[in-house]
C-alpha cells in the first residue's frame, strides 16, 4: 500500500500492490472473450480480498495502456507488462488485460488505489515490477518501503510491508526487492499452493488516522500476552511519527490482546484504528478474516 506523507495533505492516497493467480485469456483472443475474462478475474479478486470497499466518488486512477502504466499522484507507475484492453466495471473498479497478465485496479473509499495482478496458474511468473518512475526506493526495518524525491528528501510516500495468501488462505512467503527506482515483489509458490495467490501490503494512513492489519503470526503473537505484544508494538511504524514507542506500544497492548485472543480462537486476524498523536493515541481493535 503506498501513501502520500505530504504535510499539506490530510488525506493519504495510495497503492496496494497485489497479486493474484487465475486464467488470463490470450492476447489473440476475440474482444468478448477478454471482456468476459476481465469480468471473471474482478469476481475472484472479489472473493480473495473482500474486505474492501471500492467507491466511484472519487476521481478514477487513470490508466496508460501504451506506455504501461498507472498515475499515482504525480508519479506513473509502470508496470511489468504490456497492458492492452482496459474496461470499467463500475464501483471504481478497471480492469486491464495485459500480454501475460491481467490487472485489476480498486479505488478504494479510504482514497487508496489498490492494483492487483491476476495471473493464469503455477506456470506464471510470481514476479511483479513497479517502477515509481524518477523516485528513490528505501527499505524501512518493518519490511515497508519509503519513496523521496531525492535521496536525502523527505519522503513523500511509503508502500506497506507485503503479505500474500492462496485460494485457501494460507500465508506465503513474500518479498520486496528495490531495483533502483523499481520495486520487485515476488512470491514463492509450492506445489501444495491454491491457486489464486494474493499479495498485498497490510498499513494504511487515513485522514482520520492510521489502520493497521496485523498477520495471523502478529495476531497470536499479540494474543500470548502484553510483553510480547508490547515488543511486537514498539517497533510499529506510523508515517509522519515513526516507531511508537514502548509507552505507546504497552497502552495499545492493554486493548488489542484480548481482541487478538479472540481472533486467535477464531481462526481470525485483528486489526486497529490508530487516532490521535504520541503519547495520546488511542487504539480501537477489531476482528476480520485473514
């Protein structure tokens, strides 16, 4: 997830960078057929990742088939593959037929723009590119990455430390690589993996705020009691404060354990709404599926 860190601006935009593994029509294909792809590939991406809410109130992401590439603020973001057909499928939704993958783009109602990659099967590549083009990519201790418009410049927007699941839910290893002002995420697949895969970076700012989606590892981590959930806290980064703090880090504790033992038992993930400033936070936990 990449977010604007401007000071003038309260409200964060941003990029989930997303993968998904499912049937992708050929480029010879009749355009009905890509239609009726492209449709196919938004009601799994649907189903993989559904919690999310896509709105049409805001102004579209604006997609550049020729040179391969998505608008982000004032950056293009360009992506591994040759895009071709591009069709609204209403709700702020696209969808975007590539020559080896699919995409499809989200505007979500949080004034995030979320892009995910719908890929065929086992057989496609697990490796997706991003170049913030004229940018410099940093990674950030919590796996995050900070993007500046120069090397020592403030940053200006930050992509959220990726995460990815199969069919089934389960977890996947996921990394990023920086290349320059590229960013490279690849995923490892086994034969035992569900196809489709998802991937996708798990901290978003909000104007209100931050939201942060811990893992089902994070989640039973934080659940086995406040001193592991306070080492687990502090190192949290917000963007425009940094890592928490202990202090912080054992007031939040004090209100996601028990949630996460919940979850826990559930078979479930917690997440937080983060609202306020250091050392005043406050900290409202919730459930969702992971």
């Amino acid at each position: 997830m990449l977010k604007n860190t401007s000071k003038s601006m309260l409200i964060a935009s941003g990029i989930a960078l997303s993968m998904v593994c499912y049937g992708v029509a050929p480029a010879s294909a009749e355009p009905d057929e890509v239609t009726a792809q492209l449709e196919t590939a938004a009601e799994v991406v649907s189903r993989v990742d559904p919690q999310v809410t896509t709105t049409d109130t805001v102004e579209p992401t604006l997609v550049d088939p020729v040179n391969s590439s998505i608008q982000f603020l004032d950056t293009p973001v360009v992506l591994s593959d040759q895009l071709t057909t591009n069709i609204g499928l209403g709700d702020g939704v696209q969808a975007v037929a590539g020559e080896t993958v699919d995409y499809i783009i989200r505007d979500l109602s949080d004034s995030t723009t979320q892009i995910l990659a719908v890929m065929s099967s086992e057989e496609s590549s697990t490796t997706q590119s991003y170049q913030f083009t004229g940018k410099f990519l940093e990674p950030a201790q919590d796996g995050s990455v900070l993007v500046r418009e120069s090397p020592e410049g403030e940053p200006v927007a930050m992509i959220d430390a990726p995460w990815a699941r199969d069919g089934d839910g389960k977890a996947l290893t996921t990394e990023y690589q920086i290349q320059g002002d590229t960013l490279v995420q690849t995923t490892a697949v086994t034969d035992s993996t569900v196809y489709p895969v998802v991937a996708d970076p798990s901290v978003n700012q909000h104007w209100w705020g931050w939201s942060v989606d811990f893992t089902w590892g994070e989640t039973n981590t934080i659940a086995n009691g406040n001193a592991y959930c306070t080492g687990l806290v502090a190192g949290l980064v917000l963007t425009g404060i940094g890592a928490i703090g202990t202090g912080a880090a054992t007031i939040a504790c004090a209100a996601l354990v028990g949630t996460a033992s919940i979850a826990r038992g559930n078979g479930q993930c917690v997440s937080v709404n983060v609202v306020g400033a250091v050392p005043a936070l406050t900290w409202t936990p919730w459930i969702r599926n992971c």
